[in-house]
C-alpha cells in the first residue's frame, strides 16, 4: 500500500538505534526526508548514511540532547518546516518508589512529557497553517498497564497522553493528528538494559530474565524495532487521516483485556 507521503519531511526524535530507528525506517522507505537525533553520533552518522544509501531520501543527522533546550532548538532549526513528527527519548531508570527523589520525577518529566510537548507546541502552529501534519508519540504500554518498577515512566507517560487526549482534539479539524504508539517488549538495548538490572536483583542470568520476560508475552517472541515503525509509519499516512488521540498498543497480545 503506498502510503501517500512520499516527498514528505519528518523530523524522528532518539532515532540512531531501537524503535526511533525502526520508525525512521519505515518512513524512509515511504520516500519520507529525515532530521534524526540521538546524542552520539557515530550511530547516528551509521544509521543516517545506511538511510540514505539504501532509500535515497534526504537526511540531516542532529547530534543532541532531545531532552534539553539547546538540544530542542538545533533539532528544530535543522527540521524547520517539517510535516511529522515522531517524539522520543530515552526511557526513566527502573527502582523503587521509596528511592524516587523530586529530582528523578523532574529528569523523567523532562524526557518523556515535558520534551514531546514542547516539540509539539513548537512544530504544531506550522501543521495546522499549512493544513496537513501527523505526531507519533513513542510512549509505552505503561499508560495502560503500569510497570511497578517503572515508576517514573508510568508517571510521566501517563501526562502526556492526557496532554494528547486534548489537544489532538483541538487541532483535528486542521489535518493535523496526534496519536500515541504503545510499545510493549521490543527487542532493543533498552531492553537488554532492563533484564540485566532484573537478573542481578533476582540472582539469575541475564539470558533467564529475558526467556522468563519472553514467556509473558502470548506471540511466544519480543517486537521488532521494524513492525514498530511500520505501525508509526501507518500512522503518518494519508490514509490515517481519521485516526485521532488513539493509544495504539504492540505487544504480542500480552495485555490482557478485551480493549
Ligand atoms: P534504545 O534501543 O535504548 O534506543 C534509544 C535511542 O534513543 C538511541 O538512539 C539513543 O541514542 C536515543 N536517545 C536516548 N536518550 C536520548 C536523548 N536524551 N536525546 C536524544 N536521543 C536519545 O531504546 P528503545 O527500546 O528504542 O526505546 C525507545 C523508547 O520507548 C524509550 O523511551 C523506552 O523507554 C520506550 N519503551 C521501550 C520499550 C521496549 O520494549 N523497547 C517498551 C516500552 C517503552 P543515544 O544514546 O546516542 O542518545
């Protein structure tokens, strides 16, 4: 299915590696021009040139901090007029809810719904003008089952999909949408990072933390960074132009209510 975008440009938050890559992928591959982040840049030169050579569109790499203010504006002056937006950033450190200090609250609300929102109230007055725009948000399936030792992240996530709750509804009737990717266990380094912290509080390999992991989810296997970005890819097209403020969940079916 051609997916309508060709020729557009999407600036893709925290894209160097894992699930940010995996949607900058899927764009490219529709033809999409790309502004890419993450803060090293070796990956991220790799991953702009792989993208480049391999679908032939036009990428700008900015080595940032997506989380601080100067990051925020050398992301945005390169992006400029961009037409999607995927917001993303690295995800809270795993603990316990006695440890959690102000300061920790802060830093993930800084990340993972302070940062989203002012890339969005930076780039939406841009979309809504020119009367088309598509946000992704990378969020979580933490917004609907909360991770106990994900604390921070449950906290913070869960702002921003009520921010997006709202103002995905304000700005609906310009052709702009806002919509919430949900991810579930994908197979990145953040998740290798998450079953090392598991298997030394359990005192078990970090190869049975992960089979014990894998084992909750009912595809009987962890996501692909390449089926996440399908999905974000899905979600910037033309035809999801009536897709708005959706929290859309990929998690090999592991959540288990009805909706
Ligand atoms: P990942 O594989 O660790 O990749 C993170 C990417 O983001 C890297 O390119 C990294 O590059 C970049 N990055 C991290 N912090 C950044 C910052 N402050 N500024 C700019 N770039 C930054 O992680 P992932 O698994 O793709 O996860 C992406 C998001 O989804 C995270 O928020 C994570 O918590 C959330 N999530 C993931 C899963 C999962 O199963 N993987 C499940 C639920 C939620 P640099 O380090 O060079 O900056």
């Amino acid at each position: 299915m051609d997916l309508g975008i060709k020729g557009r440009r999407a600036l893709v938050c925290a894209s160097s590696k894992g699930l940010g890559k995996g949607c900058a992928e899927a764009l490219a591959a529709e033809g999409v021009d790309l502004i890419l982040n993450a803060r090293g840049s070796e990956a991220l030169e790799a991953t702009a040139n792989a993208l480049r050579s391999q679908y032939g569109v036009a990428v700008t790499p900015v080595a940032a901090d997506i989380t601080s203010e100067s990051g925020q504006e050398a992301v945005l002056a390169a992006a400029g007029d961009v037409d999607i937006l995927v917001t993303n950033a690295g995800g809270p450190p795993p603990g316990l809810w006695s440890d959690w200090t102000r300061d920790d609250f802060i830093a993930a609300f800084d990340a993972n719904l302070l940062t989203p929102i002012a890339l969005i109230k930076a780039l939406l007055p841009g979309m809504t003008q020119r009367g088309w725009g598509r946000i992704v948000n990378i969020t979580s399936v933490a917004v609907k089952a909360p991770i106990p030792v994900l604390g921070l992240s449950n906290t913070a996530r869960s702002g921003l999909t009520g921010y997006v709750a709202g103002v995905s509804r304000q700005v609906a009737g310009s052709g702009v949408t806002i919509n919430n990717l949900l991810p579930g266990l994908h197979d990145t380094d953040r998740l290798l990072m998450l079953d090392t912290v598991d298997a030394n509080a359990r005192g078990i390999s970090p190869e049975e933390a992960r089979a014990a992991r894998m084992a909750t989810v009912p595809v009987g296997r962890f996501g692909t960074a390449e089926e996440f970005g399908a999905a974000c890819a899905w979600l910037c097209s033309t035809q999801a132009g009536f897709v708005v403020g959706q929290n859309i969940l990929l998690d090999g079916g592991a959540f288990p209510g009805a909706m």
